[in-house]
C-alpha cells in the first residue's frame, strides 16, 4: 500500500484529537502532513478550515497559544 | 519544512478569524 495516502483528513478525525486534547492549529497540521494525506497545503488549509468551522470547537489560551478542543 | 508548517497555520489562522 502506498504511504502518500495512510492518514485521511476528515471531521471525525479532527473531532476524534480534539476530544482527546487541546491542539492548536500546527498541532493539528502536523497530525495531517501533506506527504501522509496526499492533500496539497493548500487544500489541507481549506479542507482543516472547513472542518473547524463545522465543529465549531471550544477555545482557551494555553501558554500565550490559541488551542482547539471538544467535549464529549 | 517547518517554515511551510508556519505558513500553513498563519493561512489556517487567517482563515478562521475571518469566522471567529
């Protein structure tokens, strides 16, 4: 199987690290690199944008840092 | 590169001011 596809960039996959903690936004891109997803980094903006616009998570301030997250 | 993850998360974060 070719590596270039082995992570999917989806909702429940941002909604299932957002559950577990608080990311910000390199955290959650590095969780969705470009070589895994196959996505160029513009689609993977777009894409990771429109998903977060969606979900429409909780934010706090952790070390001066915007961090994303949801409850269950 | 780490300076792509940088631009990528100043456009991601660009983005998402203009919603939040």
């Amino acid at each position: 199987t070719p590596s270039s596809s082995d992570v999917q960039l989806t909702e429940e996959a941002v909604r299932r690290y957002l559950i577990r903690k608080p990311m910000t936004t390199k955290d959650l891109l590095k969780k969705f690199q470009t070589k895994r997803t196959g996505l160029s980094s513009e689609q993977t903006v777009n894409v990771l944008a429109q998903i977060l616009k969606r979900l429409n998570p909780e934010r706090k301030m952790v070390n001066d840092k915007m961090h994303f997250y949801l409850t269950e | 590169s780490s300076s792509e993850a940088d631009e990528m998360a100043a456009a991601l974060e660009a983005e998402l001011n203009d919603f939040m």
